[in-house]
C-alpha cells in the first residue's frame, strides 16, 4: 500500500504538475490556432512547419544544459527562473509584430520551457524514493503531460483570437513562477557536474540543422541545400558526441548508454516524439482543411487521444509490481502503433467519428508510455543526476518532435494538393508513424533482453517463430 504522502510531496507534486500541463499546454495550443496565424501574417507552409516545431527545437536544444544548471545550482531555482522565463516569452509572442518574431518566441519558450521540465522531474526524483511512491507520482507526471496536449487546444479553439490564448498563458506562468517560491530547493549531494557551453552550442546547432533540412525536403529531397543541411545536422550530433566523450566531466555522460534502462528511457522518448506527437501535431490541420471541421471539433477529436492517456497514466500504478517500467514502456508503444495505424485510409468525406476507435487505443499506448519514461526518466540514472536523467529524456522526446513534425509535414504535403491531397498524405503519415512505434517496441525489447535469442520470448508467436526461422537459415549459411 502506497503511504500517504507528506505535506512537501504534495506540493512538489502539484506545482510540477501544473507547470507541466502549462508547458505542455504551451506546446500544443499552436496546432488549432496556426491556421489563423499565417493567415494573418500572410506567411507560407515553409513557416507554419517552422512555428509547429519551434517550441521543440528549443526544448531539445536547451533540456541537456538547464538539467546540469538544475543540478548545480538548484533545481527550485532553475524551475522558477524557468517559469518566468517562459510567461515573458509566451507574451512575446502573442504581441508578435511578424511571423520571424513569432517563431522565435516559440523557439524561446521551448528551451524556457526545458528547464521546467527538467528541474521539475529532478524536483518530483528528489521529493519521492524509489518504489510505491515514485511510481505513483510519476504517473501524474505522465499524466500531466496527456492534460497539457487537451489544454492547448482546447483554450486555444474556445478563445476570440490566437494572440488572446498566449496572453492567457503568460499569466497563468507567472502566478506559477510565485507558487514554485514555496517548494524546497532541492540539490545533488556532492560536486555537481560543470557547464558545458560547446556542447550546449553543439547539440542546438545540429537541431536546427536537421529541422532545417527536413523544411527544405518540402521541395525537394534529393536538392543540394536539402542534402547538406542533413549532413551538417549530422555532423552536428557527431561533434557533439565527440565534445562529450573527450570532457572529463560531460554534459551527457556517454556511458549511460551501456545502462539498458537508460537506452530504454532515450529510445523510448524518441519515438513518442517523432512518431506519435508528430502525427498529433497535424491532426487538427487535417481535420479543419482536409475533412472541413472547425477549430472547436478538431480541439475534441485531438482531446479523445489526449484525455486517455491522462486516465491511462492515472491508473498505471495500479498495474501489478512485477511489471516493471521497461514492459510497460514496450506495451504502450504497441498499442499506440496499433492505434495509430487505425487513423489511416481516411477519405476527404470521412466522418471525424471514424478517428475515434484509434484515437482511443493510441490514447492508452501514450498513457502507458508517458508513465513508464517518467519513472525510466529518474531510475536509469544515478540519484544525484536525476535532473540530468530527466533531462536526456525529455531531449530525446522533442528532439523527435521537431523532427517529426517536420517529416509528417513532408509526408503530408507530398500527398498531393488540395483536401483529397491531405488526406491521401495524412494515410501514408500515420502508416509511417504506426511503424515507428512497433520498431521502437521491438527495439527497447531487444535492448532489455540484450541479445535477439533472450528477447524472442517478449515477442508474439507468429513473429517469433518467423525470427527463429530466419535465425536458423543464418546459422545454415554459415
């Protein structure tokens, strides 16, 4: 039985919460209120990608560093720092006088944003111990992050204009900035680990680098421009890898990724974030030009996805002990994929209806992996690193996000012109993202196992038996 939680993790609990579903909320009330923004900007497809992913090419570039800042010199501080950070920027953009400027705004309130996360997960590590407790305080975690994608929208269909929700959210952040005054500092015993500034400017660069590049790839992907920035975003990854591994005390310690819990945690995030907050970021555009649905009904479609996971995330710790974060991280990725896969072979007259079983199922998958890469997210590092734990995490989701916003768009807009043409791309995306989620399902099964022959038993029989055969004819070979 879970003992009852004191005063101070009630409070941890609920001020990192609220700030979560706020940033969360922040992140997702662009996908019903982007329409109207480049309408009134006069701005083209190449921007509105832009102003999509922006918030997560910020959060991605900024998670790693705010995480060793929360380390060293307090995660309270940090986080409230953090909080007003990101109500100045959210009101940055709602009186922004142009397009450029809105976009980065969006790119601001990300890496603002990625220090609330980051000491805000540290904050719920430090204020839990491992076991009941924990698991149950981050699956309101997990859950705060389901409530956040239904927030967004929601306020932002139900608000007169897009300029009205940003200011709505910039008070909102700063009554939250004087609430975190309250929490207790919280900090790692010991010597916390040095900035890492080169690695910082390393791991952005190739951020934008990439995004840049799959922007490009609307025209075309076989383009001088398109290959090159690929590559530079490439080589950005392996210069920051390369900073990494030669500093004595690094941003990231490469060594992690011999921890099988902590690849499960990265990969995990990853694929949530390219796959599946990917395709749910163009989920109301399709459903407001391809299927002509208005802001209001494409908030509550999208909401059927995010309202489920939050139940799912919710009720995750009364799932039985013996199953540990890692299979219910692998469990929820199969059900988003088959969820996912369930959103495809829609037709320009289709009803919105026709999401709903999908949605449902895919809600549950998100619920289910959201809780388990909270709990990942703080137990595949040292206690001292919880921040930084956090950190990588919450990198790997976004730094899939903005990729994956940017794919989808190019998988969309590569469907032909016009509500038959969107639909048509909307079908292949989400084939695309379905299988994203079931490889990265087999990869962390893979990876906790640690070889192929001792993760066949995680696999359904018909696969299993198909891997041994095709194991067995290898072996013939040779």
């Amino acid at each position: 039985m879970t003992p009852a939680p004191s005063p101070t993790q009630k409070l941890t609990l609920a001020v990192v919460g609220a700030a979560t579903l706020l940033v969360i909320a922040v992140f997702s009330m662009v996908v019903v209120t982007i329409g109207d923004t480049v309408r009134h900007f006069h701005s083209t497809t190449a921007w509105e990608t832009w102003a999509l992913g922006g918030m997560s090419l910020g959060l991605a570039s900024a998670l790693l560093s705010t995480g060793a800042l929360a380390d060293r010199f307090g995660r309270r501080r940090v986080f409230v720092a953090s909080s007003a950070a990101l109500a100045a920027f959210t009101a940055l953009g709602a009186a922004a006088p142009s397009m450029t400027i809105f976009v980065g705004a969006r790119i601001l309130q990300g890496m603002a944003g990625a220090g609330m996360l980051a000491a805000g997960l540290g904050l719920i590590g430090h204020a839990f111990p491992a076991g009941p407790a924990r698991t149950h305080a981050t699956g309101v975690w997990g859950a705060t992050l389901g409530a956040g994608i239904a927030a967004g929208p929601l306020v932002g269909a139900m608000l007169p204009d897009w300029r009205t929700g940003y200011w709505v959210q910039a008070l909102a952040l700063a009554v939250l900035a004087a609430a975190a005054l309250a929490l207790p500092e919280s900090r790692p015993q010991g010597q916390p680990r040095r900035l890492d500034p080169l690695g910082a400017l390393a791991i952005g660069l190739a951020m934008i680098l990439l995004t840049a590049g799959l922007t490009a790839g609307h025209s075309s992907w076989t383009s001088a421009v398109t290959l090159g920035l690929l590559a530079a975003g490439v080589a950005g990854l392996a210069l920051f890898a390369a900073i990494e591994r030669a500093r004595r005390d690094p941003m990231l310690d490469l060594g992690l990724f011999r921890r099988p819990l902590f690849v499960a945690s990265v990969s995990g995030a990853a694929v949530t974030g390219l796959a599946t907050v990917g395709l749910m970021s163009h989920l109301a555009t399709v459903l407001e030009r391809g299927l002509g649905r208005g802001a209001m009904t494409a908030a509550g479609v999208l909401a059927i996805w995010s309202v489920t996971s939050v139940l799912v995330a919710l009720q995750a710790r009364r799932l039985p002990a013996r199953i540990g974060a890692r299979e219910r991280l692998i469990a929820g990725l199969v059900a988003t994929g088959l969820g996912l896969a369930a959103l495809a072979d829609l037709g320009a007259d289709s009803s919105w209806a026709r999401l709903a079983p999908g949605l449902l199922i895919a809600g549950i998958g998100s619920g289910l992996a959201n809780a388990a890469l909270g709990r990942l997210a703080v137990e595949s590092v040292p206690h001292a690193d919880a921040a930084l734990g956090s950190g990588a995490n919450n990198t790997a989701r976004y730094l899939g996000s903005a990729l994956g916003i940017a794919l989808v768009a190019a998988i969309i807009t590569g469907g032909g012109s016009g509500a038959p043409g969107l639909v048509h791309g909307w079908d292949h995306a989400a084939l695309v993202a379905a299988g994203l989620n079931l490889a990265g399902a087999a990869w962390v099964a893979l990876g906790r196992a640690g070889s192929v022959a001792e993760a066949l038993p995680l696999l359904g029989t018909p696969l299993r038996q198909r891997l041994l055969e095709r194991l067995e004819r290898r072996r013939l070979r040779a």
